[in-house]
C-alpha cells in the first residue's frame, strides 16, 4: 500500500505544525493511502555528526523515510528560515531516503512570512532529490487560524487539502503499480 509519512520540525507538544500536517495526512487517507507521522518532539535524535553512521533512532526514522513512496514535510518559521529540528532530521538523509519520493512542503509562521522557509526547505530537498510538488502551504499567524486543535480558516484547509491531493497524485505517478 502507497504511504504518506509526515514529518513535523517543532518540538511543541501543540504545534501549529503538526496540526497543519494532519489536515495534509486526512486527505491522503481518505484517498486510499497510508498515513503516518513522524513527531520529531518525541524522538530520540541527536545533533547529526558526520563521523556517526547512526545515533538515537536514526537508523528507524530513516528507514520510515526510505520505505514512504510521499513525505510531507512540515517546519515552524524559525527567524526566517527552517527550524534546527527540522534541519538535524534533514542531514540524517540522503538521496538514498527521497529516492522517488512525492514530498510536499508546509511551514506555520507566528507572524506573516513564510516565503524564505518554504523557499529553503525546497532547495535542500533538491539537494537529497525529492520530488516536490509545485504546490505548498504557508500558514501565517498560526495560532488565529485554530481554536484548540480544530483548523478555523477555510482557506488554510483548503489549500492543506490541496496539497495532499497533489502529493498523492505524484506518489502515484511515480509508483503506478504500488
Ligand atoms: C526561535 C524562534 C524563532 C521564530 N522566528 C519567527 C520568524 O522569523 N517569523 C515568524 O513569523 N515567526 C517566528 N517564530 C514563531 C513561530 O514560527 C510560530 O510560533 C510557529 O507557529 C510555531 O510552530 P509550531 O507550533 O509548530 O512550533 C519563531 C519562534 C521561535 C521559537
């Protein structure tokens, strides 16, 4: 069965992120496909070091990654960019984990800009070759676009729906057969 793995980079327990991913992984669901999270708060991973083949739960998150025919990936807006979180995950894997792999790009911004992190999240997803989609969500003003866990702007979900069908279908189109 065709699998969609999110992964969040924030370590809160109530992420924007992590919310704004699930919106991402029911839509994928309800289109027929396996849907799992990574929650990068609640793993083992240390500073990445290049001398370490392996460290914490590298090895198993890797392989999540490995064996997911999409990734959604998801980063709160850290000073303009990415966060460190999500930056520490991203240097475990290679072109090896994003082989033929759909990926989609969200990013959840306490104020108004998220250009530069999906722009940043982009380019080094190129980098280990990812096949992003050209759609992708940026969330601004995070936290007045949910009341508790329920999303409340029509038009973040419409868009976070949309990027799911989008990832699914390249997932698809890469793994006909799957
Ligand atoms: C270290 C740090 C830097 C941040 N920098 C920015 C920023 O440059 N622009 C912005 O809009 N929000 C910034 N924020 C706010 C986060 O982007 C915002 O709270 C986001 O929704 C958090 O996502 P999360 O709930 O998934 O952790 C920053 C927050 C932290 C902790």
């Amino acid at each position: 069965m065709t699998t969609v793995l999110a992964v969040s980079g924030s370590r809160r327990e109530r992420s924007y992120t992590k919310r704004s991913l699930r919106v991402v992984l029911d839509t994928a669901g309800e289109m027929g496909l396996e849907t799992k999270m990574i929650d990068l708060g609640a793993v083992d991973l240390p500073l990445y070091h290049p001398d370490r083949d392996e460290q914490g739960d590298s090895a198993e998150l890797t392989r999540r990654v490995r064996e997911s025919e999409a990734v959604v990936l998801g980063s709160p807006v850290y000073h303009g960019s990415y966060s460190s979180t999500f930056r520490n995950f991203h240097d475990y894997c290679s072109k090896e984990e994003f082989r033929e792999t759909a990926v989609g790009l969200v990013a959840t911004a306490g104020g108004g800009s998220y250009g530069p992190t999906l722009e940043h999240m982009r380019s080094t997803v190129r980098g280990v070759h990812g096949h992003t989609v050209p759609e992708q969500v940026g969330v601004r003003s995070a936290s007045k676009k949910y009341d508790g866990d329920r999303l409340t702007d029509d038009d973040t979900r419409r868009r976070l729906e949309e990027l799911g069908v989008a990832v699914v279908e390249e997932a698809r189109r890469l793994h006909p057969s799957s």
